[in-house]
C-alpha cells in the first residue's frame, strides 16, 4: 500500500461519512435553534421539549432519506471491495 492509496482511502470514507451525517446534522440543528429560540422567548425551560422535536425531525429525515443513505453507503463500500484486487502492495 502507498502513502497515496491510504490518504484517498481517508478521504472517501471521511467525505462519504459527511455527506451521510450531513442531513441529520444539519436537521438536528435546525430545531434544536428554533426550540431554544422558542424556550428562551417563554421562558419554558423543560429538557424534554428539546429532545421530542428532534426525535420527530431526525425520524422523518431517516425515513425520507434512509433509502438514498444506504445507496451511498453500498456504492462506497463497493468501490472498496472492487479496489481490493488492485490494492498495491
């Protein structure tokens, strides 16, 4: 194996694990934001408020994107079992 081999080994699995965190990340965010905002603006301060809307959020982007995830996973994983015979020594 070469130095450049392994570095774009890295590379693949870190940009393949961004772009399938990514959507979720950005999801969970997005209303933990708004939830914080909203607590802040009535001074409701319950730690379960801040947890059921994310569950809610990050369940129906798995269950919208989950599909499309997995392809990108196994395409991933794919192209390194194929690469294997090639792998240099």
């Amino acid at each position: 194996m070469t130095e450049s081999y392994i570095i774009t080994l890295a590379q693949n699995a870190m940009l393949t694990a961004l772009i399938l965190a990514g959507p979720v990340l950005a999801v969970s965010l997005i209303i933990g934001s708004l939830v914080s905002l909203f607590q802040a603006a009535t001074q409701i301060h319950e730690m379960t408020l801040n947890f059921v809307p994310k569950i809610i959020a990050i369940a129906l982007v798995l269950f919208v994107l989950g599909s499309w995830m997995g392809q990108q996973l196994l395409a991933y994983t794919a192209g390194i079992l194929i690469s294997l015979p090639d792998m240099p020594r």
